[in-house]
C-alpha cells in the first residue's frame, strides 16, 4: 500500500534480538510497497531514530531490555503522535492488547502471527487505519459487557501495571526504579497500591499471580 505520494511505507523495527529483526525484514523484503528503513534494538534507540529520521509505521516489540514497550509507546506518541505503531509481543493479544491499544497503538500482533498476517496489519496501519485481531475484537466486546468481571490487573494504571510485570519478572525495587528512572519510595508506593487493589500481601502472589495468567515468559 502506498501512501499519497506514491512512496514506499518506511518502517522502523524495534527488537533486541537480531534474529527476530532479520525474520521480519525476510517477510518485508517481499513487499515492494514496504522498506524496512532503520533498526533498533531498544527503546532510546527507538526514540533517537525517529527524532533524527522520517517513518511512516513502527514495529515495535513489547519486551525490551531498558525501556520497555509501553513506556516507549507513551514517549513516542508523544514525539510523533501521528506516527502509527504496531506492538509485537510473545505474549496473546487478550493479555496486553486493550492496554497498548489505550496508550496509542495502531496494532498489536502476536509474534507467532503468519506473516500474511503481518503484511496486513502494517498496510492497514499505514493507510490510516487500526488493525485488531479477531481474538482481540472479541475481548474488547466482552470487555464492555462485563466490566465488573475483569481480572484484577486490568484495575492498575499504565505504571502500576509497567511495576507489576517487572515484579514478575523478578526485579527488585532499585532495579524497578533505575529503570523507570524513578525513586525508590516512589515504586515503593506503586508496589504497596498494586498489593491493594490485587488484594495480595508478597511479590510472590504478584509471580505466581502472573504466572498462572501467563502475563510473564
């Protein structure tokens, strides 16, 4: 699909495994209406290219080592509200999708996606468009008929929610704070209302709460 100029989609691909990145370029190279423009490897990376250069879609992966997708999203959606962007995640789109989708979004995809798949979602993003799994319709629809039937991690704000995956992850609060770039006392206080509201007492409910939901690789 091209754009009004007739020129191609420029992408950006965001990914910190080099054979992730290569996969998706094979899928990409057989698309003449599409060029994979720059790559990085993780979110700063993300952020300095597209203040340096011009794209038209970015595929961006949800878990990267220092800033993560979410966070990445925010900030480029603030550098480029425009600018459309797809989330790549190992995780279903049932999990995180809605989520991603209400921090600016145009996409989200899970990587075990067939690339027809791919190829879809990025010219319908790139025309203008949204582009929303079946599966992840569905949630959306039964999201709205049921919002009292929620699990309780879909209750957490974006922070709340960006401290809960790390917890689960098994970082500790000076790491979850060096990385969020906050204080200490601060994640401190996130991690206490993210107890509250998931009514839990220990970092080992949030593991194993996540675990079992598979929230967490």
């Amino acid at each position: 699909m091209k754009d009004q100029k007739g020129s191609t989609v420029r992408i950006l691909i965001a990914d910190d495994h080099e054979v992730v990145r290569k996969g998706l370029k094979t899928i990409l190279a057989d698309c003449s209406d599409l060029r994979v423009e720059a790559e990085a490897e993780n979110g700063r990376e993300v952020l300095d290219l597209v203040g340096r250069q011009e794209f038209d879609l970015v595929l961006l992966d949800f878990d990267m080592p220092g800033k993560n997708g979410l966070d990445t999203l925010i900030e480029l959606k603030a550098l480029r509200p425009k600018l459309p962007v797809i989330i790549l995640s190992i995780f279903p789109e049932d999990h995180y999708g809605t989520r991603f989708l209400k921090a600016g979004a145009s996409g989200y995809l899970g990587k075990s996606s067939a690339s027809d798949q791919l190829v879809e979602a990025i010219r319908k993003v790139a025309g203008g468009g949204k582009y929303i799994s079946p599966k992840l319709a569905d949630k959306l629809v039964s999201d709205l008929n049921r919002d009292s039937e929620k699990p309780p991690h879909e209750s957490l704000t974006d922070r709340e929610f960006q401290v809960f995956v790390l917890i689960a992850g098994g970082k500790k609060l000076k790491q979850i704070a060096d990385e969020l770039c906050l204080s200490i006392n601060t994640v401190s206080t996130y991690r206490g209302r993210i107890l509250q509201k998931m009514g839990m007492e220990s970092n080992a409910e949030i593991i194993h709460y996540a675990i079992e939901n598979r929230l967490v690789a």
